[in-house]
C-alpha cells in the first residue's frame, strides 16, 4: 500500500472514530459505554492503532481482531476492521464484516447509517454502482446530513455522467457547510452546470444549452468552459457578436486559460470583418505577461499564415525559451523553417534553443494527485478533482525576460 492508501485507511478510521464519539454519547445516556472504554483501553487496540500509524496493515489487522474479541466484539472495531480490508484490497472480506454487522439486532439509526456508508465505500471500490448509489442514499435516509455519503454520491455520479443527480447533491453539501466555503461549491456547481448544458447541446437543444452556460456563469463568473461553450452556441445560432463577446470575457476573466478561445476568436473576428482584433489580442496578452508562450505561439502561427514566415518565427523562438518542452511549439517552428528553406543561420539558432528540450505534446499536471495528461482537463480522472490542472513545466523556464 502506497503512503495514498495509508491516508485513506487513517481517514476512513478516524471518521469512524468521529461517528463512535457520537455514539459514545448515546452509550452514556444508556449507560452502556464504560463496554466502549474497554474496548479503547485494550492494548490491543493501542497497538493497532500504532502499526496503522507505521502504515503495518497486516499486524493491525491481527491486532484489533484481538481487541474487538476481548472487549465484546464492539461494532466499531469491526467497522475498522472491514475498512482496512477493502484498503488492502480485499473487497469481498470487507464487505462480509460490514454486512455481518447488519445483522445484528438493536442496531441504533446512527451505527446503522455508519454500517452502510461503509458498505457503500466497499461497492464503490469494487465497481459495484448501483448497490454503492443504493447504499449512499440510504445513508442520507437515516442521516440527512451526513456529509461523507453527500461527497461520495456525488463522486459516483459523477462517474455514471448523472450531472443533474451530481448537481443536486453538490447542492446539498453547500447548505450545510459555512459560507466561506461556499466560493468552492460555486466553482463545482458552475462545471456541473456546464456539463448539463454539454448533453443538451448534444441533443441539439441550444436555447436550453446556452441557457445552462450563462447559469454556470452566474455561479462562477470565472469558470472559463462555460464562457467557450456558451460562445459556441451562440456562434451556433448565427450570433457572431455575443459569441465574441463571451469568448473575450474567458480571456479577461482567466488569461492563463485565454489560448483555450484563441482558434475561435481567430476566424470569427475576420466574419465580423475586424481581422486585426485577433494579433492586437495577442500582442495585448503578451505584453501583459512576459511568460505568455501561448499568445506568441497563436500570433505566430497567424503571421505565418498570411506570409511572414521571418516575423512568426521569431516570436516562436521567444516562445521557445520560454517553454522548451512543448511540442505543440517545435511543429510550428519546424513548418514555419521548412517555409523559409530551412536557411541555415535559423536551423542553427532553434537546435541551439532546443539542446535540452523534452519532448511532451502540451504537458498538464493535477495539482491534487499529480496525475499527468497530454491536454487541459476539467476534471481529472484519477482523483476526480474539478479544475485541478495546471499546465506542467518540465524545467524552469529560462530567467531571461524575453519581453525586453
Ligand atoms: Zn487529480
């Protein structure tokens, strides 16, 4: 087990301690709990608690087995104890203790509601779906709140696509959390949002599309996919203007994810006959930013395509020291050589620039679980983050200030 799936068996364990904090306090009213103390005070249990800490599963494992048979067989060890063996990947035993634990009578809401949200994570991590989503919901049936089936029924829907069901859920965790919290809940909500518009759009819904895109942007008046698919359909429905105009307020909202609309705004601005909106964006963006290689490589390829090959490769150079390892980047040059008849002091100047260069299409990288991709993803498909991604330098860039 990786120092990831040690986090998850100490999380999953000390929320189960939370719950068993909640229930110690039922335990009192009934004045049953000096059993729980038991179990707590078992050397047996401080030990596993230790070999868990030393991420040792195994003789954890073998130890709390030990504390939950001399104090009674309390059902909170059990809990831990089927959720180590799902951490170590032993589905099917992990489920056999939780749903053992079903079965015993007078199980109170509470210790009910912990049971199956256990079982649901069991489910969920052997793929099985719908008895995971039967499971999370019946969670939310005892224990309206509970915050970790919210969290991981939305993930599930996510998963299946459901972005209403995912919408809805997210709504839920946002009412009962603080308001400073709520920023975040917005963001998710705007990409859920965005992502209901996308399957209308697919449908071939448009006025129902664009008017989820704007909603995503009430939410999150930053959320840059929104901006590019509301343009879209306004592009779509032969309104070139507001199509502009939503790209353009993408590139002023979030300017590190600008070049996302650079092909966009590069035909529509001429069929709204200004051609020179799209190299005054760009040189507006570069002198903002002296690392801005994206609006060097857009202006460039733009120059080169209407026949100044010299001025397009020269700007792909600044680009170039800027971040050597795209490749995006290194085609453009090479087509942009191959049309001036590769002249041998420029062929010179780019293997100079390129000597230590690494080859990778458009690096990306998930800041959360650092998940690597070959383009910017919205959602990253192994911690299922939103809007994680940023984009990966290889190697710093060259101190040099390529502006001046
Ligand atoms: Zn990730």
């Amino acid at each position: 087990m990786g120092p990831y799936g040690t986090l998850v068996a100490l999380v999953a364990l000390l929320a189960g301690l939370a719950i068993g904090k909640a229930w110690e306090r039922y335990k009192l009213q009934d004045g049953r709990w000096i059993d729980r103390r038991r179990a707590r005070e078992s050397p047996h249990y401080m030990l596993g608690l230790n070999f868990l800490v030393a991420n040792q599963i195994d003789s954890a494992i073998e130890e709390l087995v030990k504390a939950a048979e001399s104090a009674g067989d309390p059902l909170e060890i059990h809990l831990i104890l089927g959720n180590l063996y799902r951490e170590k990947g032993q589905v099917g035993r992990a489920i056999q203790e939780h749903q053992s634990l079903l079965q015993r009578p007078n199980l109170r809401k509470l210790e009910h509601a912990n049971v199956l949200l256990c079982l649901g994570l069991d489910y969920k991590h052997g793929g099985f779906v719908d008895r995971a989503l039967e499971a999370f919901t019946e969670v939310l049936r005892l224990d309206p709140e509970n915050r970790y089936a919210l969290t991981n029924l939305e993930k599930l829907y996510e998963e299946q696509h459901q972005w209403t069901e995912a919408y809805r859920t997210r709504q839920q965790l946002a009412a009962g959390d603080t308001s400073t919290n709520q920023p975040r809940h917005h963001a998710i909500l705007a990409f859920l949002e965005t992502e209901i518009g996308l399957v209308a759009l697919k449908q071939g819904n448009h006025a129902e599309a664009a008017r989820r895109f704007a909603a995503a942007i009430e939410l999150d008046p930053k959320n840059p996919h929104a901006y590019l698919n509301l343009g879209d359909v306004r592009l779509h429905q032969g309104d070139i203007a507001g199509a502009i105009a939503a790209w353009e307020r993408l590139v002023d909202t979030s300017p590190d994810r600008a070049y996302l609309a650079f092909p966009r705004l590069e035909d529509a601005y001429p069929t709204a006959g200004q051609p020179a909106r799209f190299p005054d964006l760009c040189r507006r963006l570069i002198g903002a930013n002296a690392q801005e290689w994206r609006a060097r490589l857009a202006l460039g390829k733009h120059l080169r395509a209407g026949g100044h090959a010299r001025e397009a490769l020269a700007l792909m150079f600044e680009a170039l020291v800027i971040n050597p390892h795209a490749l995006v980047l290194h085609q453009a040059i090479w087509h942009t050589l191959s049309d001036l008849g590769l002249p041998p002091d420029l062929v010179t100047r780019y293997v100079d620039l390129s000597r230590d260069a690494i080859f990778y299409l458009d690096p990306h990288i998930c800041v959360r679980c650092r998940y690597r991709s070959t383009e910017l993803l919205w959602q990253c498909p192994h911690c299922h983050e939103w809007n994680t991604f940023v984009e990966e330098r290889i190697a710093p860039a060259k101190e040099t200030d390529v502006a001046t």
